[in-house]
C-alpha cells in the first residue's frame, strides 16, 4: 500500500484537490464568501421565504388588537395605576388573540428602555427585552404547551424555577398555553405556588375551554374574555390589508371571507391568503370566487329560497333546493342559511333594514320577508329549523331530511297561527288549509270529531278541536262546586292541594275565604283565583282568616278513623284479635249494598262480598 496522501500521486506530485468549502461560508482567513447566484429580477419571490399573513400581521402593540378595546382599556388603567395581577386568564375561540396577547402582556411586564424602568403597554418603541420575547428566546419567559407537559412531575420541575429571580428581565413570565389540558394532579400542584407566587413571578394563561379549568384555578387569576370579532371589524382589517399587500378582493368578497371566519382574526387572514391567489397577480379576485372557495352556497339563491318557503309553495321550494344541491351546495349549510335569514327577518322587523350586516339589496328582500310576517311565525319558523338542522346533520341522506324539512315547513307556512285559529274559533269561523295544506286537520289531531265555538259549526278545512268554553258562574253556587270543576278540568295537583289544605270559613260566588291548613303551598291562593278566573271567565278573590272547619282530607281521616274504631269494636273482630296476639287490622272494605229484586244478575254477589271487612 502506498504512504502517500490520498491527494498525491505515485510519484510525490500533488493532484487535484476537491475543495470541500461551501461557497456560501466567509474564508477562514477573511477571504469573502463567493457571490451568491443573483435570481431574476422578474422571477416569483421565493417560496421559502414566504410568511403566511396570519403571522406577518401578527400584532405587535397592543393598539393593534382589534374588537378588545375593553380589554386594552382595562390593562392600560391597571399598568398605570400599578395595580398588576400576578396571574391573568385568557379565554375565547379560536383565532382571537390569546396567544398574541399573552406575548404581549410578557413584554409589558418587562418593558424597559434607557428612560422607562416600569412595566409598561406603550409598546410603540421596542423595549430591551422585547425583540427576544418576540422570538421566544428569552431565558425569563417561559412560553410551554400545556399539551406537551400534563404530568404532575413536569409541572412541580417548572415549579421549582419559580423560587429563583429572574436572571435579565424585571419578571419571570409563565405563559401556559391551552391550559385546560393539564392534569388534575397538575392543577394541583399549581394552586399553591399560583396563590402566593414570589413577587417575581407572572402566570400568564390562555384557553379555549375556559369550563374544563377548575374553578380553584379561575378565582386566582384576573380573567379577560376576548370576544369574537365583529363582521364589519374584520372586513375593515381585511381591506387594510389587502391595501398593504396590493391585493384586490371584491368588497362582498371580503364580506363572505369575514362571515365565515366566524370571528376569528387568524381565520379571516388564512381565508384571505387563500382568496388572493385565486387570480393572477394584478387581478381582481371576484366575490363569486371567494364564494366557490368556501364552498358556501349563494346568498342571493338561499334568500330566494327562503321567500319561497314564506309564501308555502312547495314544488318551487324543493325545486331551489335541487338547484342548489346540485351546484354543490351542503343541505347543513342551506338550512343554516334558512335559518339566518330568518333571524336576519326578524330583526329587520323589529329594527329596520339598516340593523342587519348585509349588503342592501339583500337586507331590503329579508325586511320586506320579515314585514309580511308575523313575530310568532317567523318564532315558530326558527323553532322548525334548529329541529331541521338537527335532523339534516343525524340523518344519513341529509338532501332527503332537508327536504322532507322543507316540505313541512311550507306546509305549515299556510296554516294559521295559534292566535289567529283561536280568534276564528271563538268568531265561529271554520279553518281552511289552504294552498298545499289540502284537507289534512290544521290541528294536526287524530280524532273524527268535528266541534267549533259556535254551536256544533266546522269548517272545511278539517276536523277541529272542540275549544273549551268559560263555565257560567251562576252555575257554581257551592265550594263543593268549585272542587268538582277542578275534577272536571283535571288539575289533580291543585284539587289535591285543595282537599288537603283547604279549611273553609265562608263563600260567596266570586269570594272564597279560608283557613290554610299547616304546610299549605305558599301559591294556592294565586294558583286557585288564576284557575277560576279562566276556567270561569269571572273575576274570583281568595281570604285569608283563622277559624275555618277541618279540610276534605281532615274530614276523611277522622271517618277513616271513626270507622276503623267502630270495627275494632265489634265482637267478632275482637275475638279474632284476642285469638291472634299481635294481629293488627291492616285494610277492611265497605260490603256491597244488597241487591234488590229487581236487579237480576247480582244476586250471587253478595257471597263473594262475604268475609271482606276483616
């Protein structure tokens, strides 16, 4: 084997050396790095160095969080007032900020510059902590994921870092993400040290799941709910970014992408990134685009599909339907469009047009909807959709269930209210179904009887339910009358009440006066004087006064009584008693009057009635 090195040939002459240094490195000796290759000027910007937006308009102030000016509000007073909290709880869907503010509060606590030594929120000038905070490389801020670290172990060995000062900053800073997701054992160990912290310790907190945290938890921490972001809010931000990216998204675009960010700003610009690229550099994005991309189904179709169903024409409804089903629409996303429009009517009722979020040709269609019907339909309508909507999504064909949904809402689109049935009920009118309803019952009943308010009248339309009708007070001249119309009306909870706790004094048509017997309801006047008055239709008042007889059930407890001594005294029951020591009288039964006569068949009946009273 030859000596030579590798890079020498036989004869001591050195060959070509491979240069094993990478171009992009500085010589060692401060010879420059080789001139890295220049791109073309008019190539696309590296993919790698891309920064989505939900991460490049992260906020870096807090007067950048935008729909919490209560919260800032609240921060900037205590910061000044020097009234921190050593623990802060941060709770809201996902998307608002939580994580962001958390980053945020951490800077504040240790904001310093060579002027300010104080925590402080005005962030507009970077403190000497904050550009490591911001890169989470900061040896005092500690940011962990409760995920990652639910043992009990994990947590007493963060714990235990607590005792010592912090090495750079004013404070140590824990911030906890998704803290709902440690362990009880976890939360254990933390509610010492969170209830008295060195004064050189912050928790700071942030969940989605603020119920799944223990109330132990909770009530040591300041806790600050970040609210969802308003749809105006979020399409004003989208604008505003767009301007600073050069982008071009339609307006009702922008207005789609915020409805279905659901007030998440980290939604909303994910959906943006993903709506800018749907057109060519330069290019406006159009808002049927942005709604292909989110899959939702056209508004405009959907509120046509909704006037529809108000006027109870079926076929057209589940002709829509079909449209939009087969353009791709999802039956759980059309009923929940059903089901906005018909809030979107119902507010525009109450408030007007300029109340609802919407573009105003749509807002103008949804408030003449709501103006032709009635508050308790449009109740009724969204009480039969939360139910469609239920259904649609259990269901396994969901088109089948919506329309089916469809079919008995537009149905009961043509019956008439409550209000308005009892008003032709009472007038003498008849019911009639008309349109779709055909000749089914409008009361939805099973019963053949046919009944009207107005003497034996019914309508066309179906079999009616017999309404009943206020009893005459002439024809209650007695309380034993009173008690036999609460039978008759089969209220047992209040006839019981009445037997029970009744001692009557005195009564008069229209008065009754009482003595409550011991551990009578405390509502039985006003529960009995209500009744009455609407079983009656005449005005009853109730009297309270002291020295009423004994009630119905005092009554029959002392015959009960008065009977069973009278039995206890007979002489064949007393010789039964004295034969069997210990035997008691458990139950006896009044025997059968005898039959008479002129009552065939009951002759032998008094055989078996024989030998019952013992």
């Amino acid at each position: 084997m030859s000596d030579n090195p590798p890079w020498q040939d036989e004869t001591g002459a050195p060959d070509a050396v491979p240069d094993e240094r990478d171009d992009a490195t500085s010589d060692m000796f401060g010879a420059p790095a080789a001139p890295a290759e220049t791109p073309d000027e008019t190539s696309a910007e590296s993919p790698a160095a891309y920064q989505v937006l939900a991460r490049k308009y992260r906020p870096r102030r807090f007067e950048d969080l935008i729909g919490q000016e209560a919260m800032v509000r609240t921060l900037t007073h205590a910061f000044a007032a020097g009234r921190i909290a050593h623990a802060f709880m941060l709770t809201g869907v996902r998307g608002v900020g939580k994580t962001t503010t958390a980053r945020l509060l951490a800077r504040a606590l240790n904001f310093e510059t060579d002027s300010i030594h104080r925590p402080s929120v005005d962030l507009s000038v970077e403190g000497r902590h904050c550009r490591a905070i911001i890169e989470g490389r900061h040896m005092d801020v500690l940011e962990l994921d409760a995920a990652s670290r639910t043992k009990v172990d994990e947590m007493r060995e963060l714990l235990d870092g607590a005792r010592y000062a912090p090495v750079e900053a004013r404070y140590k800073v824990y911030v906890i993400d998704e803290v709902h997701m440690l362990s009880t054992a976890s939360f254990n160990a933390l509610l010492k040290t969170l209830e008295e912290p060195p004064p050189h310790v912050k928790f700071i907190f942030a969940t989605t799941e603020i119920r799944k945290v223990p109330v132990t938890i909770l009530s040591r921490c300041q806790r600050f709910d970040l609210r969802r972001v308003e749809p105006d809010v979020l399409r004003r931000h989208l604008e505003g970014v767009c301007a600073q990216e050069g982008a071009l998204v339609e307006e009702e675009g922008l207005a789609l992408i915020s409805r279905a960010a659901e007030g998440s700003v980290r939604d909303a610009l994910s959906l943006l990134d993903q709506a800018i690229v749907q057109s060519d550099r330069g290019q406006i994005t159009p808002a049927a685009v942005v709604r292909d991309m989110l899959g939702l189904a056209d508004r405009a179709a959907t509120i046509g599909l909704f006037e529809t169903v108000m006027k109870g024409d079926t076929a057209d409804a589940l002709t829509r339907f079909r449209q939009l089903y087969g353009f791709g629409a999802d039956p759980v996303v059309v009923i929940g469009d059903l089901l906005e429009h018909t809030h979107a009517a119902a507010v525009a009722k109450m408030l007007g047009p300029a109340a609802l979020a919407l573009p105003s040709d749509q807002a103008g269609r949804l408030a003449a909807v709501g103006a032709e019907a009635s508050a308790g339909f449009l109740s009724r309508l969204w009480q039969m959709l939360l139910r469609a909507n239920d259904e649609v999504r259990r269901a396994p064909d969901p088109m089948a269930a919506a329309e089916m949904a469809l079919i008995r809402i537009t149905y009961a689109a043509e019956l008439p209210g409550p209000e308005e049935a009892i008003r032709k009920l009472q007038s003498g009118e008849g019911l009639n179904a008309g349109g779709g309803g055909g000749s089914a019952p409008a009361g939805g009943s099973g019963g053949g009887a046919r009944a009207s308010a107005g003497g034996g009248r019914s309508g066309s339309g179906g079999a009616l339910a017999a309404v009943p009708q206020p009893t005459a007070r002439a024809l209650i001249t007695t309380f034993q009358d009173v008690v036999q119309l609460i039978d008759d009306r089969r209220d047992i909870t209040l006839k019981l009440d009445v037997e029970r706790f009744v001692r009557l004094v005195d009564f008069k048509p229209g008065l009754i006066t009482f003595e409550p017997a011991p551990g009578a309801p405390p509502t039985l006047t006003q529960r009995l004087t209500s009744r009455l008055r609407e079983w009656t239709g005449d005005r009853w008042m109730a009297e309270i006064r002291g020295g009423g007889a004994e009630t119905a059930y005092e009554r029959e407890r002392r015959e009960e009584k008065a009977e069973r001594a009278q039995l206890e005294n007979e002489p064949f029951v007393k010789a039964v008693l004295e034969t069997f020591p210990g035997a008691e009288i458990v139950a006896y039964r009044k025997r059968a009057p005898a039959a008479t006569a002129t009552d065939p068949g009951t002759a032998g009946d008094d055989d078996e009635d024989e030998g019952d009273t013992a």
